[in-house]
C-alpha cells in the first residue's frame, strides 16, 4: 500500500509539473502574451516551437493570428511577411510547399494567376515543362493542350503558327516537313 501511495504521489507531482502556467514570467510578459489573446497553453505551444512574443505579435500583425497556421507557417521557415505574400494571392499553408518545391517563388506564382491559371495543378505542370505564364497563355488561348503545346513548342512553332498549321489539315510531322522545305500553311 505504501508502494502504490508513494507511486501515486510521483504521478501527481510530474503531471502537475507539467502543467504549463504562467510561472517565471513577469507580469509585464504575462501581460504581453494576453494582449495577443494567447492562452497559456498557447504560450508553452509557441515557446517550445521557438517563438517568442515578438516573433508571435510578428505574425498577428501580418494577419495569421490561428495558433496552428502560425506554427505551420513557421515550421515551413516563412517570416510573417512571406507568408502573408502567400495567402494575399490564395495560397495557404497547405499548397505553399508545392509550389516551393517546384522552384516557384510568390511572385512567379502571382504572375500565372495574373495571365489566368489559377489551379495549382495546371500552374505546376505548365511551368514544369518550360512555359512562362505568357507564353502558355498563347498556346490555351488558341484551344490548346499542354500536351500539344509541348509538343509544337519542340518543334519551334509558336501557338499562332501552330494553329495556322493545323487549320490548314496539317499533322505536326507534316507540318515540319513542309516548313523544312520552306512552304507556309494555306492562309
């Protein structure tokens, strides 16, 4: 009995120790957490991911004030005003990484929702094989595919020669063999 008294006692005092609280800080600190409308245990969440009240009054100030997408954002190593960047052209926390990883920065990004992609799929797989927004926007605005416009534009036909091409009943191999010859298509 004695044993399960003393076991008893050491599980009591770890699980109040590891309470967060207030303690250690000042009422000046205290107050400062309050102000940004952290609860202590949002304090001790921010504090054991390394951020300090500063840093969090950073990220309120910039418009991401959800616990969790701050520790998201700041997990990926965005400043406050990056991601903010981010999420003023519609890309969360969730979709950033994508993009990143394909070496494209916010305003590359900015630049193909300008020329009207908007699907992060579409964005990624037109710019993964060269197309900068402007260009594939020539290729969609004449009807065409990723596909065929890659194939074209390895060819060294512009979307508007391409279409001429094809208007005019030509397969892309044909297309090139007549131009090797110096012919245009039918006008």
């Amino acid at each position: 009995m004695k044993v399960i008294a003393i076991v008893l006692s050491v599980f009591l005092i770890t699980a109040c120790g590891s309470t967060p609280s207030w303690e250690g800080m000042s009422q000046s600190e205290i107050a400062q957490w309050k102000s940004l409308g952290a609860s202590v245990e949002e304090v001790d969440r921010y504090n054991k991911s390394g951020l300090t009240q500063t840093l969090v009054k950073a990220w309120h100030e910039a418009g991401i004030k959800d616990q969790l997408e701050v520790l998201d954002w700041h997990k990926l190593k965005f400043t406050p005003q990056s991601a903010k960047s981010w999420k003023d052209i519609g890309v969360n926390v969730e979709d950033v990484s994508a993009y990143t990883n394909a070496d494209l920065s916010q305003p590359d990004v900015k630049s193909w929702q300008e020329y009207g992609f908007i699907a992060q799929q579409q964005i990624l797989n037109w710019s993964k094989v060269g197309f900068t927004p402007e260009l594939a926007k020539s290729w969609v605005d004449l009807g065409f595919s990723l596909e065929q416009a890659s194939a074209w534009a390895s060819k060294k036909f512009t979307a508007e020669e391409a279409k001429q091409w094809i208007d005019s009943g030509f397969a892309l191999a044909d297309a090139v063999m007549n131009r090797e010859k110096g012919l245009e298509p039918v006008q």
